[in-house]
C-alpha cells in the first residue's frame, strides 16, 4: 500500500517519516492519517463557532474564560500542527534530495503555510505587541480557510479558479466596462433631475451595480421615463452579463471534479496487474465501465453461494476472503469476483470489508463485453482463475456449501 513507501535505509518506518505519512501522505489509506485529519476539522469549525459565540455578550459574560482557555489550547495545537508540518516536509517528493534547509525554506511561502502561519500568528503577536484583542478575533476567521487542507472540495475550488483565471478576468473585464457604460449613460440622463444621485459618474455606478448584480436595494432609482427604460434594459443585461463567473466557475468545478476521478480511476485501474499490459485506449474503455462502491468497516460484500453479479477492484481499505479452508487478506490494489464471473457460477468465496473500504465494480454484462472484445485480456484472466482455483478459490464444479451465520 501506498503508506509503506517511505521506509528508512533499514527498512523501518522513521519516526519523520510516519509522521509525514499521517500529516500529508496517508488520507484514507491510512487510518491514524484519517483520524488526525477528521480531529483538525472538527477543532477548526469548532474555532469558527467559538468566534461568533464571543461576539454575544451574554455568552462571552458567562462562558468568556471558557473560550479564551479553549483560544489558547487550539493555538497550541495548531502550533505544533505548524512545526510538525516544517519538520517533515523534506519527505515531500518535490522535496527529496534538497538540503533540508532550502526545501524548508520553499515549503514554508507555500499557500497551505502561510494561511497556517497566519491563523496562529496574531496569537503571538498580542504577547509582545499592544494590539487591540477585538481586532484580533477576526483574524481567527483565517482558521477557517485551513479547511482547504483538509477538503477535497475546496482544494478543487481553488484548483478551478487557477484553472479558469483567464476567463474569470475576461468576464470581469466586460463586467466592469458594461458598470461604466451604463453608470455614464444614466449620468447624462437622471444627472439634472438627481444631482445628488447621479451627480457624477462613481456616484451612478453604485446605482449601475446593484442593478447590473439584480441586487436593487432601492435606495437610488431613475425617475425619468427615458431613465427608466434604460434601467430596465440594464436589469436585463445584468442576468446575462453578471451570470458569466458563475457559469465559468460551474463549469470549471465540475470538469476539475471529473479530472481527479479521472486520475484516480486510471491510477488503480492501470496499477491492477489484470490491466498491467493494456494500452492506454484499453484502459480509458475500462474506467467507463467501472461503478464506485463504499463497504463500511464490517460490511459484508459477498456471501457464497450468492450469485455473483461483479468483478470488484480494491481502490482502498481491506476485505477479508474467507474460502474454505482458511481466509485471504486483500488490500489496495487488488481484485475479486472475476473467477466465479468467468465460469458463469455463484461466489465460491465470502467477503467482507475489515475497515471502511472503496470499491470499482465491473457488472457482468461489461465483464463479459470486455472479453469478447480483447481475446489477450481474457486469456490472461483465465490462467489467473485457474491459479486461484489451484491455490483453493473455489472451483466451477463444486457444490457451494452454505456460508456461515456471520457471513
């Protein structure tokens, strides 16, 4: 699995090297990584929730030694979050073979750091500077974007506006040329009968935004018949024109969404030694036809004698195999069903999911449609099934007996 990589000329996992594992390396593959990034979730909305809880002073007069003492005890956390973070990241691969203190001293101006050093340094900067504490709760918000660590959403939201920067300042372009078009015609008209209003173009252009964003707060309106007509072709022209970010954006969130199932899907469909020797056409064809799948920790997938209507890939976590004479440990990477898929037979085997596992299923009629279509993939997958069947997997032609009660 992918969280045994990073191992010590000895071959033991170091103490640095575990903890880059669970700090940046190990997500859901890696349990004490998922409870660690599960732990700095919660104490970041819990941070948020804390800061607007101060702002009632009701609240802050009862409980205010409560969420000062809970402000500091997440400082400290987020502290030496900051310092482990700094200590291992020479284990990060653009990193490796980099005098520590250069790779260091990269990683530290990274976005993720910065917006890390941000959310803990007003902390320290009130212990040695005299600085207003209510100001400094606002900076507390910074904590928020730490999320974006922890998110694959947000990292892809962030990952779309990069993506479609060009055409995000395209839009805004026309946005803010349109808001000085329409601020300068309506000047000219509504600036006799509303000097106060549109006494000049920046003054019409807080008219031309709220109307443009269909905000309309009301407080300035044309009055003159020709004022009005123009407003109402304004109003129109602000759905079209103000709706152009939000369509890129949309767009660009969802392909940047189909791109990492994408590199995903490739990654375990081409590291599958069934998939080892197909080419690139063959694999993208494969990855249209796998479904995603979830199994919780003791979930079971397959009983014997049930009839199989699957071949499963192992994307991440454990099932456990039991067959008839002892039980098989299968983790990421690996593939199960194809054999009783293969003969046209019920599930010679049990399986069940030891922890919280991810699964790509190929349904039989696929299963089937992709053998006949590559003859060198079927014949491969015969003589895996054949040694499957010799090493006590089941065979075609014996009854299945039936599976014990946990199963």
């Amino acid at each position: 699995m992918a969280n045994t990589d990073h191992k010590s000329e000895d071959g033991n996992v170091s103490l640095r090297e575990r903890l880059y594992i669970i700090l940046e390396a190990g997500k859901t593959s890696d349990i004490p990584s998922l409870i660690f990034d599960s732990v700095m979730v919660g104490l970041i909305i819990a941070n948020v929730v804390a800061f607007a809880l101060e702002t009632v002073p009701s609240v802050y007069a009862s409980h205010g030694t409560a969420l000062e003492l809970f402000n500091v005890i997440s400082v400290l956390i987020f502290t030496v979050e900051y310092v482990a973070r700094v200590w291992v990241c020479v284990e990060h691969p653009p990193y490796r073979g980099q005098p520590p203190l250069r790779a260091r001293r990269k990683f530290l101006v990274s976005p993720y750091m910065i917006i890390d050093l941000l959310a803990i340094l007003p902390f320290y900067l009130a212990l040695f500077i005299a600085i207003d504490l209510r100001v400094l709760r606002v900076f507390r918000l910074i904590r928020f974007l730490k999320l974006a660590r922890y998110s694959p959403a947000l990292a892809s939201l962030g990952g779309t506006f990069k993506a479609e920067r060009r055409a995000l300042i395209g839009a805004i372009i026309i946005m803010l040329g349109l808001l000085m078009l329409v601020s300068s015609v309506m000047y000219f008209i509504e600036r006799e009968a509303q000097p106060d209003a549109f006494g000049s173009v920046p003054q019409a252009m807080w008219w031309g935004l709220a109307t443009l964003t269909t905000v309309g707060y009301g407080d300035v309106v044309p009055i003159t018949p020709l004022g009005r007509f123009v407003g109402g072709l304004v109003m129109i022209m602000g759905l079209a024109v103000f709706a152009l970010p939000i369509g890129i954006i949309a767009t660009g969130w969802s392909q940047e969404i189909h791109r990492r199932e994408f590199v995903v899907t490739w990654g375990v469909v081409a590291r599958v030694p069934l998939f080892a020797k197909l080419d690139a056409v063959s694999v993208a064809e494969v990855m249209t036809l796998l479904r995603a799948r979830v199994a919780d920790a003791g979930e079971i997938i397959l009983r014997r004698g049930d009839p199989t209507k699957a071949m499963y890939f192992i994307t991440s976590g454990e099932v456990n195999i039991r067959l008839r004479d002892r039980d098989v440990i299968l983790g990421e990477g690996d593939f199960f069903g194809a054999v009783a898929l293969l003969n046209h037979r019920a599930s010679p085997i049990a399986v069940q999911a030891l922890r919280k596992t991810h699964l790509l299923c190929l349904e039989s009629d696929d299963f089937h449609g992709l053998l006949e279509r590559d003859p060198a993939l079927r014949q491969h997958l015969a003589q895996i099934a054949e040694s499957r069947i010799k090493d006590g997997w089941g065979h075609a032609d014996q009854d299945v007996e039936e599976p014990p009660q946990s199963f």
